[in-house]
C-alpha cells in the first residue's frame, strides 16, 4: 500500500483528503445549528427584556452543571432543518452533556413517512434524548413531571391546550417559551394566549424582544412574562474547522472546483432556505447591477459569482422558479450557482469571500449563519434590520443596507466596493472573527441559558 501512495499524484492525494474532511464535517455537523439567538448580565422582577454584558469566561465549569438528573421537556412545531428545530436540538444535547434527561416532543408531523425526520429522530436517541409522540397519555405525564418545559416557537402553543386540555395550568408555570419568529402572521391569540402566565420567554435578540413586546400589548391586548434576550453562539466543532487553515483551503479549493469557479475569482454567497422573507430575488437583482456597475465604470475586477445555498427544485416552489428565470433572461447562468440545502455549511463558508445576509421585512430574529461566516473571517453584507443590526459592525465587519427594494442599488454598490478592495474584505473578515471569539461562542451562549434556566426553576419551584 506504501508504494502505491508514492506513485500518487497531488490531485489524487487531495481527493482523499478532501473525502476525509467531508466525511469528518458530516460526523460534526449532522446536527448542525443552522438557525437563528443577546447578551445579559443580571435579572429582576417585571417585563422588561434584561442586558447582560459580555464578560471575559475562562475554563470553568459547565455552567449547565446544576440541570444534571432534571427532567427537561422539549415541544417543537415541527422536526426539519430549518433554524428554530434545530436550534431546540443543540439545546438537547448541551443538557444531556451534563446529564439532565431530555424528552422531544414534536407538535406537527406529516401523516406520511418522512425520510428526514426519521434521520433527525434517530441522531436524537443516539445521543440519550428520548422522543415521545406529541399526543397521549405519555405526553401529559411527562409534562406534568418535567421540572422544565420548552416551547419552541410561538406556533408550538397550540400543543397546549390540545394536549394538555385541563392539565394546562399545572404545566404553564414551568414553562419557557423560546420564541424565534419575527413575522406578523405569528401574533395569533390562539397561539399565544398563554403567554403571560407562563415563567419565562427566551427571545433571539434585542429588537425581537422589543417588536414581541409592543406588538403583543397593542395587538392582542396581553403582557408579555419576564423575558430574556439571549444571543447564539458558535458550536466548538464549526470553530474547530473555522481555525484549521488546511481544512479550509482544501475545502475551497474542492468546493470551487465543483462550481466552477477559479481561485482568484471572488464568490458572494447567500446561505439561508429559499424564500421571498429571505430576498434571494433582490440579492440576485443587486449582484447583476454590481456587474453593470464594473462594466461602466470599467474597473478591473477579477471574475465574480453568487450562489445560492438553500434551494429545493424538488419542491418545485414558484418562487425559485423565478429566481432561475431571472438568472436566465439575465444571461448570468454562467456566474450564478443554486446548490441544495445542507446542514454541512461548513464547505461553503470556506469556499466564499463574503456572506450576504439579505433578510426582509423586520429581517432575521438573529441569524446564526451570520456568527459562523464571521467565524471563517468573511465579511457580511446584511440588511440593517432584526437580529443582524446586534452582531454585524457597519463599516467594521461588514456593510449593511437597507431593506426591500431601496436596498438594491446600495447592496450592489457594497458588492462593488468589497469585490474591489480585497484588503478591505480581510480587515473586515479579521474583525469579524474576533467578535465571534469575544461574544458569540458557545460557552458565552451556554453561560446566557443557564442563568436564565436557573431563574426560571426558582420561579416554578416557588409557584
């Protein structure tokens, strides 16, 4: 076998690393937190959202410790790769790292065998989380025993009445409700009546909290309970590949190579599901202005392509069909890449330049693909709105413009500027990572949850 190896040539050589690391991200991420989480110091009575500063963490204890041997009830609407599910699932595993037991309950399954979420359940009992069906006996027991309940989601409301039925006011005093959503349609009675008796919401960023708060007093006349902001943080096992140089550039290099695309060309990329709230239609607008805008003014780029990480031709949505079409009767087809939704960010984050975060409306809740391409050093073109406003520096670690389609010509003239000033992308980048290494790191996000799981058992015990 030894000679065999000699005889290989460096391209041979890069193939078998290049399948090692692939298999090795698909052990690390297969459970990836895709998704999308602020910081506080101290809490006190009343409504108000609390802050809490980011303070130096050394190697401590885990700060989870005290959730060992407790019964913990997680409720999801729904089990798929999107971020709220996946994020309830990262939480799964940091309490059963310190041994608490963990019971998923997941509210809205399809009545046909899901391929998928088969897969997710499954990597869940491999890690000790045990998985109850969301209706019967079983269910009520458990969240009548549970010293914690989780609702994830403002959608996984409906489970409680539905299930629980008369058992509803023994189960909300202990309940946390971690909420994701930022979009109108949410602020239903019927999902969120119970909100003001339970023991705590737990919300992605500052401006959410704030729009929850507002919203639902003016619209649906309640309060909402003590709250907590808290931000996300990087996984050890995406920084672990972040901080290996030869894994990133093997990863470029394949990555590249696969869409074509050359070393030296400068690839922005947009990583999110694809959907009209997440403005893959305008980044797409805003990337074929920015080749009009090189071509004009005759500067000397070198070549620059998007793709599109997210996209689902199975599903056949009207919406992606228009984004194919719009590349087409652009003639762009040769500098625009669609690639299917994956939980394995990882290769791509190593294979681009920069991250566009072109989120709509109120924009991302937080945006945790936002704190990993800071982790590889990309600098991010986002929208100045939501979650995104907390973590992204203007003019630091990246550009923000604004939303819809008056964000258009000034995201284009960003792309101009970073495709451009190939200094100004590594500045940015650089910056960009240590603002992740200073406040967006796991242990910063497991120091957050713990304080606030800590006072929210005090408060149930004491109801």
């Amino acid at each position: 076998m030894a000679k065999q190896l000699v005889g290989w040539n460096a391209s041979q050589k890069r193939w078998v690393l290049m399948i090692f690391l692939i298999f090795s991200l698909l052990i690390m991420f297969i459970i990836r937190p895709a998704f999308d989480l602020c910081d506080r110091q101290h809490f006190g009575g009343g409504t108000d959202t609390k802050i809490q500063l980011t303070t130096p963490i050394r190697n401590t204890p885990n700060p989870l410790d005290f959730m060992k041997s407790k019964l913990v009830l997680l409720v999801s609407h729904e089990l798929s790769l999107s971020g709220g599910p996946l994020l309830l699932m990262e939480l799964a595993f940091l309490l059963r790292s310190v041994g608490a037991k963990v019971v998923w309950i997941t509210n809205q399954k399809p009545t046909e065998d899901d391929e998928l979420i088969y897969s997710l359940e499954h990597k869940m009992l491999d890690r000790g989380v045990q998985v109850l069906p969301a209706k019967g006996q079983e269910a009520i027991d458990t969240a009548l025993k549970a010293d914690l309940v989780v609702l994830n989601t403002a959608v996984a409301g409906k489970w409680l009445d539905t299930v629980l039925k008369e058992d509803v006011s023994h189960v909300l005093p202990k309940v946390l409700w971690w909420i994701h959503e930022m979009r109108g349609h949410y602020f239903k009675v019927e999902y969120v009546k119970h909100l003001p008796i339970v023991a705590g919401a737990m919300i992605d960023s500052h401006t959410t909290a704030e729009y929850w708060k507002n919203r639902t007093r003016e619209c649906l006349g309640i309060r909402m309970p003590q709250t907590y902001v808290v931000h996300l943080g990087n996984s050890k096992e995406l920084m672990e590949v972040a901080e290996d140089s030869v894994a990133r550039r093997v990863l470029r290099e394949h990555l590249r190579e696969t869409l074509g695309v050359r070393n030296e060309d400068v690839l922005f990329a947009i990583i999110n599901s694809v959907s009209r709230g997440k403005g893959q239609d305008l980044f797409l607008r805003s990337f074929h202005e920015s080749l009009q805008l090189i071509q004009d003014q005759k500067l000397q780029v070198p070549g620059m392509h998007a793709v599109i990480v997210g996209s689902d031709m199975n599903a056949q949505t009207k919406f992606e069909t228009e984004l194919r079409k719009f590349v087409t009767e652009k003639g762009i087809q040769d500098r625009v890449h669609f690639v299917n939704k994956t939980l394995t960010v990882a290769p791509y984050l190593a294979a681009i330049d920069v991250l566009v975060q072109n989120s709509q409306a109120r924009g991302e809740c937080f945006g945790r693909i936002t704190i990993e391409a800071m982790a590889f050093q990309l600098p991010v073109l986002g929208t100045a709105a939501g979650g995104t406003t907390e973590i992204v520096v203007n003019g630091s670690t990246g550009l923000l413009h604004l939303v819809g389609k008056e964000g258009i010509t000034p995201l284009a003239t960003n792309i101009v500027k970073l495709a451009t000033h190939v200094e100004r992308r590594f500045t940015m980048g650089k910056k960009g990572y240590e603002r992740v290494k200073e406040r967006f790191m796991e242990r910063h996000m497991a120091h957050r949850i713990s304080s606030v799981l800590k006072e929210v058992l005090q408060k149930a015990n004491s109801d």
